[in-house]
C-alpha cells in the first residue's frame, strides 16, 4: 500500500479517485458518499468476505463514511 503523507491544503484540485479499500472490521456493514459539503449523496456498494469490508471507491470520491 501506499502512505500520504501531506495532503496540501485547500483548494485541492482532486482527480478521479482510483482506490480500493479493504478493512478488518467485522462491525462495519455499509459505505455512504458524502458530496464536498459533507452530506450523505449515496449509498457505495460494499463487499463482505469474513471479517474484512471491501468497497472501491466511486470516481468522485472526496469523502466516504464507513458505517
């Protein structure tokens, strides 16, 4: 994996995101877009295997929320 290690400061000129996350936590259950504002746009479909949550990230992503 990689590390970011400065993520400038505003404004941020973002490019489609290209990212896969898989986290080991048997709570989480789902993944909600939120637009640049921060407020839930929808919902991001998720996929379970054992205790690991696997989502890839939409194109647009700037903020997702893990639930």
């Amino acid at each position: 994996g990689a590390r970011i290690v400065r993520t400038g400061r505003p404004p941020w000129r973002i490019a489609h995101a290209r990212a896969t996350l898989s986290i080991a936590n048997p709570a989480l259950t789902r993944a909600t877009l939120l637009d640049a504002n921060g407020y839930a746009a929808r919902e991001v479909a998720v996929e379970r295997t054992g205790e690991h949550l696997t989502v890839e990230l939409p194109p647009d992503t700037m903020y997702l929320v893990l639930h």
